[in-house]
C-alpha cells in the first residue's frame, strides 16, 4: 500500500515539475503555441524531423500581426520576436539589457570555441572585440586581397583541369576547396592545397572541426544552440582534445618559424598576433582561437553563401548574364584587372550577394540572453498594443528567415530579385540580418563577404553555371545542422564563356 501510494506521489511530483512552467507566457498575457512537456515547442527538431529554425518560422507567420510570441525552448521559456521596432531595441538602442549571445560554452573546456567572440560574455567579450576589429580594417583586407585573389585564379586553373573529365560539380565542393584555401593562407599562414589535394591533411582538420557529416557534431551543436543550459551542465565540447592540439602545434611552429626567420606577411595571423599590451596579454592560445575561428566565419558560412548564390544564379540566367557584364565592364575600366577597389565599385554584385544572404540565410535564427530586466511595449499601429517584460535569463530569438522572408517587407520573397536592393533605402531597417545588428555584428563579415565576391567574380568572368539534374529539388534541408544544408547537393554545370 506505501509503494502505491509513494509511486503514486513520485508521479505527482514528476508531472507537477515538467508541467509547472508552461503557463510561463499566458500568466504574463504573452501570446504563443501550445508547448508540450519537456520538449516545450521544438519536438520535431529534437527527434530530427525539422530545422529549428523551421519551426520558429513557422511561428512567425502563423502570429501575423503580433509584435512578440511566447514559446518554450524545450522546458525554458523564450520570446520570439516580430516587431522590427523590438530587434532594434534589443541589438541596438537597449543592447546592454541583450548583450550576450545565448551559448555556454568554458573556455576551460573548449579553450577555442571558447574563447570566439561570439560565445564570449560581458566586459571579456568587448575587450576581445576591440582587439580583433583592428584586424578586420579595410586596410588590413587590402593587405590580404593578394592572396584571396590568388585563391580564386587557382580554382579557375582548378576548373579548366576538371572541366576536360566532366563539367558537373558540386556547388559547394567547389566552394569548400576555395574558402579552405583562403583560410589556410590568411588565418594560418599555410599552403591549403585544396585544390591539389582531394582531401588534404588541412581538410581533414577542417572537417573534424565543423562538419555536417559528423553525427556527432550535429548532436553537440543541436543541444550547444537550442538547449545551452544542458551544454554548460554537461561541458560539452565543441572542438576536440586532438584538433585543438594540432592547431595549437600548427600555430605555434608557423610564428617561431617567422619570427626565427624575420618573415612578415600581411595576413590575419600575422595582425592578430601583434595584438595585446602589458595588461592584455595576446596568448598562443588566444592567436589560435582567433585563427580557428575562421573556420567557422571564413570556411564554413563563406563556402554555403557562395555556393547558394551559384546555384541561384544558375537558375536565374537573366541575373547571372547582368552580373557577368558587370564583371566585363569592371575589368575593362580597370586594364583588365580586377584590383580590391573594384569589389566596391560593382553595385550588381552586392545585390546578388545580399539577395541570396536575404533569400538563403545561412542561420535561421539569432538569439539573445535578457541581461538586464526589459519592458517593451510596441509603438507602430501595425502591431497590436501589448506589453511584455523580459527576465534577465530569458532567451530572446530573432527570426532571420521569417523576417527575411515575409512579404510584408520583401515582396515576392520566394523569387530570386537582386534589384530590390540596388537601393537599401527601400529595406526597412532590422527586417534584414544576415550579419546581426549592433555591436555584435558579426566580426568577419568583411573577410566572408570580399572572398565571396572575388571568388565568383572569377568564376563567372570565365564560366557560365546551369543547374544539373542531380540536384534534388525542391531543395530539403538537413534538420540536425546548425546551418543550411541542402541535402543531396547543389549540383551545377560549368561550360566554358568564350
């Protein structure tokens, strides 16, 4: 009778404790979906049957008119929100109440990914960012332009070799082999041989750091971004014991050999490594997690918003024939040429980079940490008149794609139009993210975006890109990666412009 009874009561309690939470948001008059218990409202993307990222889209258009919904992120409340008004305030007018990024991760543990500014937290994280911007100057990307562009006239030469065996490749393969290259060469000093090697020894290292095939990985990253308490309780790690210690070893061997060999280069290893002061101190550990960092900036997220923006050109012809006149034009006004001014110059080239950042965004969501007690109440008659007060602790998501993607702000959104942003003055502001906002803007974007356009300026000035039948559309996406990734591939084929 006592067992029953206890049972009985553990029950109770069990339930009472999954379940007493959930009326977080309606106690506060906050609208939102239904959650469920323990997986709140992101089931479908713990089991792996939907991005996140689609989820909270799917929120946001299902909430047409509210500035702000309730939801849970597993068993932790969180606000999703609408309001362009609200993502202003939260990235830029009222940034000390939402500083940090919502991640945990001890840079004891992950002594590299602990230490990216974008884990980094409170008086540690300005410091840091003060320190790399002067990295990230337009100088300092004039200094490495030589050897991004060197990059790119290999995968041309890489091409012209390939192109004889067959025309089809792989959009981001090809993408990969060229952002690898460009990481090795500006963030570590090395020879990355992608395009020599079909998997070289600093692919591999790149692999192992951030990959989408690794299952493993994709479960890490899954729990480090949607369920960060959980991250921090179980210190899990983001980079391995064993690639710590070979970049480490890899960055350490690269600046003894050119300070024993007076060797000055203009690239990113060589200005982060001039970083810090007698209070400041610029650790080895601290240059290799700066340089490590590009993995995920330079490589990663470069070589899927370059192989995007291929594969939407290759299905828009009449944007791929404009763009490469630009192109033609630009080399014909620089003696055929194609120096780092001209990336500035070209106007078509940014909208179809920032078109297929707006149409594809690389990430779903941002999202933010409440440090500071905040109250919003909206002021556009657009929005219905509630108030909401945000606990320190309490996750705030932005929701890059359903902004980007609402026809309220970007007509037709499903169409591929390069033109709407030849004039940004017609984007509302904070509607548009695929960087963040603020202070937190993302640190490399510079580098990400200059390696982007050089790269497909070199392309298309020599090939012409189809899509090839291989590539399964409609596209689908892999639900267990941080990032878009197109399952199956984007396949293309290059034929040669004469």
């Amino acid at each position: 009778m006592w067992l029953i009874i206890l049972i009985t009561l553990s029950i109770a309690l069990f339930y009472y404790l999954i379940t007493k939470n959930l009326n977080y948001w309606r106690n506060r008059s906050v609208p939102g979906p239904d959650p469920w218990p323990i997986v709140g409202n992101i089931g479908p993307s713990l089991i792996g049957r939907l991005p996140a990222g689609e989820i909270f889209t799917n929120i946001y258009r299902k909430y047409e008119g509210y500035p702000f919904v309730g939801i849970f992120r597993a068993t932790t409340p969180a606000l999703l929100v609408r309001d362009p008004d609200f993502v202003k305030n939260i990235t830029v007018k009222d940034f000390k109440h939402f500083q940090n990024n919502d991640l945990h991760v001890d840079k004891e543990v992950d002594p590299l990914f602990g230490r990216h500014p974008f884990v980094l937290k409170g008086a540690e994280w300005k410091i840091k960012r003060a320190q790399l911007s002067t990295c990230f100057t337009s100088g300092k990307m004039k200094g490495m332009y030589p050897l991004i562009r060197n990059s790119s006239e290999r995968m041309v030469r890489y091409i012209e070799d390939e192109i004889s065996k067959s025309s089809t490749m792989e959009s981001r393969e090809l993408c990969v082999r060229l952002t690898l290259d460009n990481v090795a060469s500006c963030a570590f000093g090395l020879e990355g041989r992608s395009f020599d090697e079909p998997y070289s020894s600093f692919r591999q290292m790149a692999d192992e750091f951030f990959s989408p095939d690794n299952f493993w990985m994709s479960i890490r990253t899954t729990i480090l971004f949607l369920i960060p308490a959980l991250g921090k309780f179980f210190k899990i790690k983001f980079v391995s014991d064993t690639i710590t210690q070979k970049l480490l070893n890899t960055v350490s061997s690269t600046l003894k050999y050119r300070k024993e060999n007076n060797v000055v280069r203009n690239d990113f290893l060589e200005y982060v490594s001039q970083l810090g002061d007698n209070t400041n101190v610029f650790t080895d550990v601290d240059i290799t997690a700066s340089a490590a960092s590009f993995f995920g900036d330079g490589y990663e997220s470069s070589s899927r918003a370059m192989s995007f923006l291929l594969f939407e050109l290759a299905r828009n012809p009449r944007v791929q024939d404009t763009l490469r006149q630009e192109i033609i034009e630009s080399y014909k006004n620089n003696n055929d040429s194609f120096s780092y001014e001209s990336i500035q110059e070209m106007s078509y080239l940014d909208a179809c980079f920032n078109e297929n950042m707006r149409k594809n965004s690389l990430v779903h969501q941002l999202t933010k940490l409440c440090t500071e007690k905040y109250t919003y109440t909206p002021t556009n008659p657009e929005f219905k008149k509630l108030t909401v007060t945000v606990e320190p602790g309490t996750p705030v998501i932005l929701p890059i794609t359903g902004l980007q993607n609402d026809p309220k702000y970007f007509e037709s959104p499903d169409e591929f139009k390069p033109e709407r942003f030849l004039d940004k003055d017609n984007i509302q502001k904070f509607t548009y993210l695929p960087f963040g906002e603020g202070p937190r803007l993302c640190l490399g974007q510079r580098f990400g975006i200059t390696q982007v356009k050089v790269g497909l300026v070199h392309l298309l000035k020599n090939y012409r890109v189809t899509v090839n039948q291989k590539t399964q559309l409609p596209l689908k996406y892999d639900p267990w990666y941080i990032m878009l990734h197109a399952i199956g591939g984007l396949w293309i084929d290059l034929h040669k412009v004469e």
